[in-house]
C-alpha cells in the first residue's frame, strides 16, 4: 500500500519558520453546505473564486463542488488547489476500488475513506473544508461534515467554508429545530430544503465578501444527482 | 537610513506577495540551495482574453532584477505545440526551466506517434500539478501562468500560480494587472466573447497595457502579443506602444513645479 | 433589531472567563431612557465602569436639559466617551436601539474606538457575531410588529449562541414599543 501514502516532504514547523518566505497555502474560501432529508440530499456551494489576502475575484464562475463516480457529491473550500488534489486523489481510489471489487464504493465507506485521506497529510495538511454528502446503504440522505485534517461526523444540516458561521445557526433553527426542550426535528420536504438553501446563500453573500455569484445546488436521489444553477449577488 | 529602496514600497507585499528585491539585505544571495525560494529575475504583469477568433495574451518584455529594469529584451510568451501559448509572469529563469520541461514533453509525445496530440487542456493540467508539486515540496516554481489555447473551435484561458492554484476564464490577468486591467478586461470582454473581432480584442489589450505602464513601476511600454486561433499560435514581434507623458507640464504642486 | 414603530435588544447571560462560567445572571443591557437601552458587549469590568459613565451623563443631561436623551444623541453621546479613550480603549462593542421622538426605530452599533455605524434593520456585537449576523440575515424582514419581532430577535439568538461555546445560559429580550417596555427572559441551553 506503499503507493497510496503522500509525497513525503521535508517539511516542520521549523523550517517553515527559518529563512523561507514562501507560505504553501492561499484562502481561496467560499462556502459549502448540505442538507440531508429521508430520502435525498442537497448540497450547495457558491462559485466564487477568491484571490486570498488582496480583496481580489479570481473568477466568478469556478465549481468547487463535484460528483463523484459513486454518486455521492464532495464539496470542497479553503484552499483550491489542495481541494482539486483531494478530489483527484478520491476519484483515483473510488476507481480503483471500483477495478478491486466490482461494484461501487458506498457513501459511508467512502466517508471513512475522505477521513484518513485527509489524516494522512497530519502534518502538513489539506488546507480544505469538505462536506461530503450522498445516500447511504438504506437510501436515506446523508451529510458528512469534516475539518481539514480527518475529524468527521454525519449530520442532518452542516455548514461550512467562510460563510459557514453565518449559515449553520441559521440551518439549526429551519432544519433541527432546536427549542430549549431539545431536538424536535421537523420533517422536511425536497423544495423546502432548497428554499433553505437558497436562503442560507443569499444571507451569507450579503455579509461575507468570499461568498457570491453563483448557487450551485447538487440534488442527490436514488434516481441520480441534478444539478440545479442560480445567481447570488455580484458584489 | 535603509538604503534598500525595496523596504520603501510597502505596498508591493500587498499587492504581490511573491515579489522579492534583490538587493534585499536578507536576500539568499549565496545560498544556492534557497536560490528558488526568493526569485531574481521577475517578470511583471500578463494579460490574456478570449475573443470571437480564439484567445489572445499579452506581456511585455522586461525582466526586472529587483528595482532595475535589467533585461529589456525578455520574451515572456511561449508556445507550447501548435495551438497553446504559454504566457509567464515571476522568476525567469523558473521560467526558462519550465519551457525546457514543456518541450522535452512535447518532443516525448511526438516520438510516440501515436497520432494524438497534447492539446491545450492536457498541457495547463500538466503544468498545474507540477506547480502544486513544486509547492508541496516548498520548493516551488515562482511563476504565475497563463495558458491559451484554441482546439477543435474550442477557446482555453486558463491561470495556474506557484501554489497550484487554478481557474479558467475568459479574462486572466497577473500580478498588478489584477487589480487595473483586469476591471476594464471584465468591461470590456465579458459577455462579448463570440463577437469580440481581432482588431477590437488588439485595441483593447493594448490600452490595457499601457494603463499598466503609466501605473506600474515594473513594465516597459515594449510589448508582445500572442493570438491561438484556428490557424495555429502567433506571435508577435516586440512592439512599442505610443504614450503620451504632455499633461505632467501642467501638473503643478510637487515634484519640481512646486508653483 | 428594528420592527415597525418598535425595536428590540437581546442578549444572553453568560459571565465568564475563557472557558470559565462565572454567572449566569450578567445583565449586558440597561434601560437608559423612557425608549432607549443601551446593550454593551466585551470586557465585564469596562462593561459595568460604562454602565456607570453612561447612567451618570444620563442623569446630568436630563438635569440640565430638562429633556431625554434622544437615541441618536445618546449613540454619540457613547461614541465620543469611547474616543476619549482612544489609544487606551474599553474593550467593549456597544449597542444603542430605541425609539425616537416620532417613535421610529433607531439602531446604532460600534466598535470599541467609538466608529459607529447606523443600521436601518439590525446591529450585533459580542463573539457570535458572525452567527447573529447571518441568522438575522435570514429571518429578518421589514415592518415587524412587536410580537413578531420578539419571535424573530428571540430565534436569532437562541441560534447564534448555541453555535458559539462561549454565549447563551438564558437571554434576556426587550422589546420597545412607543407604549411600554416588553421584557422576557428566554429559556435557553445551560452548556
């Protein structure tokens, strides 16, 4: 299994810190959420691609959320280089995997898989904000939210990128509703979780410069995913 | 007193934070082994833009050794193949390293004979993973990129920096063409991509580029110019480009026109 | 927050140090006219010597004006007693809200210099700042009467500082309308 480990590198802390001025990540933000329901999921993410520290827009039109070969779907924020190099590395196992045992990777494994993938590189992390969302053995929706060096949990509503902060309170209230007495989570139907949706990214466009241009909505049912496009604010 | 004028300019960390001077007292001038993490020979801003023909990018022709516009005769635009430019801004001679890298590339694809060619998508995902490679090793290659290409009617412009960081779109600017081409390339191209003529597309990179000469201490007003359409990659003889420096005689209040 | 001919101001109720809980009975806001309160987030020693500062120029003003502070007064009243204080600040982020003499809302909020800005819909200070704000974002509309607004002030908060580790144990609610002060104090997690 020698092949799946990552380019080792002569990086610490220390040497980072002597001599060298080159800093190996940029925060090319934006935003990923995902929610999931009985019988499907959604995950959305803006397209905006940011420049980092200099208040530049790179583009506006650059997807960080994409499909996987199994039909889940990985949306990535952060940096967007490690994040493309996550999803190339995930798509290389799925296929892989694939080619081993003749059928395709569950969500949940696929969950597992995302987390040591990303624990891997402990020490010199993918500088990434995923959210991994899909179906799992039984058809209900999942969401998988991750930090950038392995920790996950399935969720019901998960937000996370730069707007994230902004967002997950709000999914709280609309999606678990949380009350003083607990957890009364409400059922909640395919366009009322899209409607969430494109609530959570209009309010968060208004408040987090990173955030913005385009909604990307990825649909995830046992008939396959849709992908669904609307505009957010430019500004 | 600082004698290092490239202490003054506080603004160039802000604006390009992979800019580095030379004459820097804490530059690694002796340590080879450090020579990539603080590039020499920089080259400034690159613009590119899609137009109705293809896609068209533009540089000039300075290679700068810190503050001293030393090399006045640095082509910056490559091509790679027959229907792909390559347009470098950063260290030069990173940049040489990479048209060497390209070429043997090229040279081992051919001998193969298989009858299928690099075309311009393969080539900018190519060097975008030896960029984020290079970054992963923190040793990477100081250069911004910006890869055009026109293959089987279809329009490529694409962007890839020293982190690996990249993004396709139909303007691209670097460095400090960032922040004042850029705005007017949005204005000026997109949307317009399918009707946008030569001559138009000419006019408006030209215009860009003598913005950034006005404005930007690291440019020449000697420029080259790269088209890829479906006629192949062109590219242009250095050109200069007419400016027009009269109304300073009617600036008064610094400078020497203190009255 | 501002409704229609009423505005409203919460807060949570945590005290504590770091990760530290110390009461859970810390009033962050204080009635400082018939229509205006005065919310102030940040540092508890600055918080309280502000409370006190604030209560006193109050008095003074109405003593020698014989009038109330009008909210917009009050908000600069505060912003220009944090700029005395300019390179050795309070480490606070205040909020002024109330009605003023046409009773429209007026909401006011600041950073701890004294920059002040005017909002026409909601203000938020404190660590969940980022939380409030995208919260407030989507559930806020204009024209609220007062009862929606304190359902809509009431959500935003309970949302926000359950999300942040170190806001929540109870909020308190005010809600002013040109008739009467509403005051409720919500029940919320205790961890």
């Amino acid at each position: 299994m020698d092949s799946f480990l990552p380019v080792q590198v002569s990086w610490t802390p220390q040497t980072a810190a002597s001599g060298s001025d080159f800093y190996p990540y940029t925060n090319n933000a934006g935003t990923v959420a995902g929610i999931s329901g009985g019988d499907f999921c959604v995950m959305a993410a803006d397209t905006r691609q940011s420049f980092g520290v200099g208040y530049l827009i790179n583009t506006r039109y650059q997807p960080k959320m994409f499909k996987l070969s199994n039909g889940s779907v990985l949306g990535t924020s952060g940096f967007y280089a490690d994040g493309l190099t996550l999803i190339k590395r995930i798509n290389q196992r799925l296929e892989w995997y694939k080619h081993a045992h003749d059928k395709e990777m569950s969500t949940p494994a696929l969950a597992q898989l995302l987390s040591i993938t990303l624990y891997s590189k402990r020490f010199f992390p993918y500088y990434a904000r995923v959210l991994l969302g899909g179906l799992d053995l039984e058809g209900h929706g999942v969401v998988y939210g991750y930090d950038s060096i392995g920790s996950y949990e399935p969720c019901l509503a998960r937000a996370t990128g730069s707007g994230g902060s902004l967002i997950q309170p709000f999914l709280d209230n609309q999606i678990y509703r949380k009350t003083p007495l607990g957890i009364l989570q409400a059922p909640h139907t395919l366009d009322q979780v899209k409607a969430v949706m494109r609530d959570s990214f209009t309010s968060a466009t208004e408040r987090d410069i990173q955030t913005g241009d385009y909604l990307e909505l990825f649909i995830i049912t046992a008939q396959g995913v849709d992908v669904e496009k609307y505009d957010l604010r430019k500004d | 007193m600082d004698r290092f004028s490239g202490n003054f300019d506080r603004f160039s960390d802000l604006f390009n934070p992979y800019d580095s001077n030379p004459t820097n007292a804490n530059h690694a001038i002796g340590d080879f082994t450090k020579c990539t993490r603080k590039p020499l020979v920089m080259g400034s801003t690159v613009l590119g833009l899609e137009y109705q023909d293809g896609v068209m990018i533009a540089a000039d022709t300075l290679g700068s050794w810190g503050q001293l516009a030393r090399y006045r005769n640095e082509s910056r635009i490559y091509p790679v193949g027959n229907f792909t430019v390559l347009g470098a801004a950063g260290d030069m001679s990173d940049f040489q390293h990479t048209k060497h890298m390209l070429d043997s590339l090229m040279i081992k694809e051919y001998y193969t004979n298989d009858d299928h060619v690099l075309s311009t998508p393969h080539i900018y995902e190519y060097l975008s993973r030896v960029l984020y490679h290079r970054r992963s090793k923190l040793d990477p290659l100081w250069n911004t990129y910006v890869v055009g290409g026109y293959n089987n009617g279809e329009r490529f412009l694409g962007y890839v920096d020293l982190l690996g960081t990249t993004y396709q779109s139909s303007i691209v600017a670097t460095g400090l063409g960032a922040y004042f081409a850029q705005p007017i390339l949005r204005n000026a191209v997109e949307g317009r991509e399918g009707i946008l003529t030569e001559a138009e597309a000419i006019e408006i990179l030209n215009t860009c580029m003598k913005i950034l000469f006005y404005r930007e201490c690291k440019t020449l007003n000697r420029i080259q110019r790269a088209k890829v359409t479906a006629d192949g990659v062109e590219i242009s003889e250095p050109y200069a480009l007419p400016t027009e420096w009269s109304f300073g005689e009617g600036i008064r209040g610094f400078g020497t026109q203190t009255q | 927050m501002s409704g229609k001919n009423c505005v409203a101001i919460a807060s949570d109720k945590r005290f504590g140090v770091k990760y530290l809980t110390i009461s859970m009975e810390f009033p962050k806001m204080f009635q400082a006219t018939d229509k205006t309160f005065i919310g102030i987030s940040g540092l508890a020693t600055d918080v309280q010597t502000l409370m006190e500062r604030f209560r006193f120029k109050i008095n003074m003003y109405r003593m020698n004006e014989e009038r109330d502070f009008e909210p917009i007064t009050l908000a600069n009243m505060v912003s220009s007693t944090l700029y005395e204080r300019r390179f050795s600040p309070y480490f606070v982020e205040p909020i002024v809200a109330g009605l003023d003499k046409n009773n429209n809302p007026y909401i006011n909020g600041m950073d701890l210099i004294g920059c002040s800005t005017t909002a026409c819909d909601f203000a938020a200070t404190g660590t969940p700042e980022d939380q409030l704000y995208g919260t407030c974002e989507a559930l806020w509309e204009p024209n609220l009467e007062p009862e929606e607004l304190f359902e809509t002030i009431s959500q935003t908060i309970m949302s926000a500082t359950n999300r942040d580790c170190v806001s929540g144990w109870g909020a308190v609610v005010h809600v002013i309308t040109p008739e009467r002060v509403i005051t409720r104090t919500l029940k919320t997690r205790m961890d």
